[in-house]
C-alpha cells in the first residue's frame, strides 16, 4: 500500500482504521483493519479493494473486519472476518471461508528438552518426514470408504480415537470437541468423498507444515506453565487442512451459488463473493457440506499426531507419557459458524466467516472446555519456517470487538511466484541449516515460496494484537526442524 492511501483510511486507535463507506459504492458496513501503521502500509490495494466487496454483502453487521496478517486472497481477503445477521438478509459464502476448509494448528507440548533434541533433528525430521506424506497429491496410510468417511464427516476426532488414533484427552483439546455440528453426509459430492477417503494424515502442500519448536521466550509464566511450557522445552506445531477434500467442497457449492443467487436476487460486486440466504435449502446444504470438510480436517491434524507420537517413541526410545507427548490444542481459521454476539445492544445470532482468521474466546467462555475456562482460548499463530511461532490466548475483547477472532499468522507480503523469483530452494535449505533449522521439503520450489522474506514479521503481528488487546501473548516458538508441504 502506498503512503498516499493512508488518508482514505480513518484512524479510530492506534490499531483500529475505518474504510467509509463511501470507499465504494454499494458499501453496507464500513471495514475495519486492526493493525498498526507499518503493518497497513504494506498491505496492497486489493485488500482494501476486496474488504469494501465484502462490506457490500447481504446482511453484513457491524462491520467486514481485516487482521494485521491480511493480504489479498480470493474475493475475500485473508485475515478476513465478517458476519452475517440470521434476521437481516444473512448469507453463507464459500469464499469467504475459503477453499482449503478446516484447514488450521495444532500444538502439541513435550517434556523434552532442547538440548536433547537437537542431536538428534536429522533422523527426528527424516522419519517425520516419511511418516507424514507431504506435497501435492499425496496419500495418507489411512484409506476409508464412503461408510467410514461420513463417520469421519460427522464425529471428527471422536473417530479418529475410537479407532486407536488418539486419546480421549485429545478431544477436549480441538475447538468444538473437534467436531462441527450439523454435518451432513448427503450434501458432500461422490467426487469430493473420494479425494477426502485418500488424504487422512497428510499436510499437502503450500504453506503447509509440520515444525519441531524450542519455547523460546514466556510473556505469561502463569498460563504457560498451566499448558506444560517452559523455555527449553520442544513442542511440535502442525498446519494443514481438509485438502482436497475441502477444495471440492468449495468448488461445488461456488458454482452452485453463483448460479442461484438470481433466485434470490442476490447481487455482490464480485463473483468469487457468490453467496446464498443462511436458512435457504442451497444455504443450508453447503452448511453440512462445509461441517463434514472442517471435521475433515480435525481428523487430518489428529492422525499426524498420532504419527508424530510414533516417531518420537521410537526416535527417543520413550513412551507416550514418559515424552509428555500431549495436544495443547487445535484450532480452525476458515470457516463459518453460528455465533451470539452483542450488536448495537442487542444479542444477535450470526453466521461468522472467518477466512484466515482465528476464534479467540476470553476466559469463561461457555464453548471452552473446563480446563481453558481460566486462561482463555489457546490462540495459535504460525509465522514463517524461518522466524518461529506464537502462542496466545483469547480474551473478552475480542468477543466485544472483532466477533471473538484474532489474526492466524504472518501473513504474506508477496506472492508465491514472486518469492521463487527471489529464493533458490536449495540455497535456502543449506542457509537455514547452517542456522539450525533443519527442512525436509518435497520440492525446492515449494520451499522457496515459503522463504521468510515472503511473510510479514509475526512480532509485528502479535505486538498488534496483544497491544490492542485482542489476543494475549503466552510463549514465542523457534523453529529447529522442519517438514515442509
């Protein structure tokens, strides 16, 4: 974004910018960036450009937010949150969550230390490498068929331990006990079945990653240690999603919408924005559609766990409790769920989009499972392989101010053509190794496009949020091995 742009934006706070309704017609909400000044004046045009399409959708509230990870995605801008009112003309928009559905983090802590680890990285990520297929097309070693997979729709991580793929604790550990209700079975095309039965325990590919992390900093000792982190302690991160699955789930209904928004005398500024009203029939069929895919994906994240246990047992000839191998938690940042919030004084029901773009629920919150009610929401935050990671927690602010959402990580700042343009793969992977970052990658391409140098510095991003008081800082995470999509 150019300096010049800044005064179409009004300043609200230090973090808070408006873009008037004015900015464009059609506008029904302003938009809203929470960021700070170096971080809006990186943003491009396009974010600016698609917040304002969104904020012209029926039945928008409030208004169509932007975090300070966003960057231009498809018609809706990543790092986007908007909501929309069940009363007021509300729409369900597949593009507005996005295609990779579910597609999220997951923590998990252990006793070791890093000293330990560190020795032995090569054959940790090597066999980490081998035992989580990775990059485009890949397979994982659990096959279902269509019976087992809409088990898979409907329970999510109650399956995948019900067939010896976890623990119990693992399931009060995801949002929503890591299953999305009202998933429906029906509404989910054979096509997108079939590329979901073959990609259970798979990162695919993109910025997809599974990354061996040092604790590296506490900013809250007291939350921390209630999650077993202290500095010196290894943790493994996990970023994927629903994959194919998720894809065709969104190609289907993307088609279907946009030529049903006609019915319904829909009309948005951009077509990659096609929606239909929350209670139609279409509404509601990509709605199930959607729950099967992020449950999908809950279940994706779950089986790596189950593999990444495995390969530390036998890596550190340990079991599963002497290596404290437990799930802090696991988290969605695209989709769209039905939420209660308090709008113009009035608690409304919401259908809220969130498009790269994390929940964040305070302490308290009824949806938290008991052991969370104190500390708040864990807020996961991947940065690039390069810069390490935060976790945080979420607060009553950001229920009062962003819909009870946060940003989900860095956030790009250039396209990934641009970055290969930049980085030579190979270059990079003896770069970062001399730097005590060992990457395992399917393709030197694919490892460029990842450079840190394409990624906006997440202590920016974090300082935002923590400063605005949206998410609260815990623990930062550095990264000393890698196994990249």
């Amino acid at each position: 974004m150019k300096d010049e742009k800044i005064p179409d934006m009004k300043k609200l706070s230090t973090y808070e910018w408006e873009l008037p309704k004015n900015f464009m017609q059609g506008m029904r909400v302003p938009g809203r960036i929470i960021a700070s000044q170096k971080l809006l004046k990186g943003m491009d045009q396009g974010v600016f450009n698609q917040l304002a399409n969104v904020a012209s959708m029926p039945g928008i509230c409030k208004c169509a937010y932007c975090m300070p990870d966003g960057h231009w995605g498809y018609g809706f801008p990543i790092g986007g949150v908007a909501a929309f009112d069940f009363e007021k003309e509300g729409v369900i928009s597949p593009g507005s969550v996005g295609f990779d559905i579910g597609c999220g983090m997951r923590l998990i802590r252990t006793n070791l230390k890093a000293k330990e680890v560190i020795p032995k990285i090569r054959p940790l990520v090597d066999e980490l490498f081998k035992a989580v297929p990775a990059g485009v097309g890949s397979k994982g070693f659990v096959r279902v068929n269509r019976r087992e997979l809409e088990k898979v729709m409907v329970d999510g991580v109650k399956w995948a331990v019900d067939e010896g793929y976890g623990i119990d604790q693992d399931i009060k550990r995801c949002e929503s006990m890591g299953a999305v209700s009202g998933a429906k079975p029906e509404f989910v095309s054979d096509r997108a079945a079939k590329r979901g039965a073959q990609q259970l325990g798979t990162l695919g590919s993109g910025n997809h990653y599974l990354e061996v992390q040092v604790v590296d900093e506490t900013f809250d000792q007291t939350i921390a240690k209630k999650f077993g982190l202290e500095n010196g302690n290894v943790a493994i991160m996990v970023h994927c999603g629903s994959r194919g699955f998720g894809h065709q789930v969104a190609t289907d209904y993307l088609k279907l919408f946009d030529d049903v928004m006609k019915k319904y005398n829909i009309k948005i500024p951009d077509r990659e924005l096609s929606c239909a009203p929350i209670d139609s029939k279409e509404g509601q069929q990509y709605i199930g559609a959607m729950a099967c895919a992020a449950n999908s994906a809950f279940v994706n994240r779950q089986v790596i766990l189950h593999r990444i246990r495995e390969v530390f047992m036998k890596t550190f000839n340990q079991t599963q409790e002497d290596l404290g191998l437990e799930l802090i938690y696991d988290v969605a940042h695209n989709i769209a769920k039905a939420e209660s919030y308090k709008v113009d004084g009035k608690k409304r029901k919401l259908m809220v989009h969130r498009k790269g773009a994390t929940r964040s629920f305070g302490p308290d919150h009824p949806e938290l499972a008991k052991e969370f009610k104190s500390t708040g929401q864990p807020v996961i935050l991947g940065g690039s392989m390069e810069t390490g990671s935060h976790l945080l927690v979420g607060t009553k602010k950001a229920e009062e101010e962003t819909f009870g959402t946060t940003a989900h990580g860095s956030g790009r700042t250039m396209s990934r053509r641009q970055a290969k343009q930049m980085v030579q793969g190979d270059k990079l992977q003896k770069d970062m190794e001399k730097r005590g970052i060992y990457v395992r990658t399917c393709t030197y391409a694919g490892l460029a496009e990842e450079a840190g140098l394409a990624y906006k510095d997440i202590n920016d991003v974090v300082d935002v949020l923590h400063n605005y008081g949206i998410s609260k800082k815990v623990v930062k995470l550095r990264p000393i091995g890698n196994v990249k999509g």
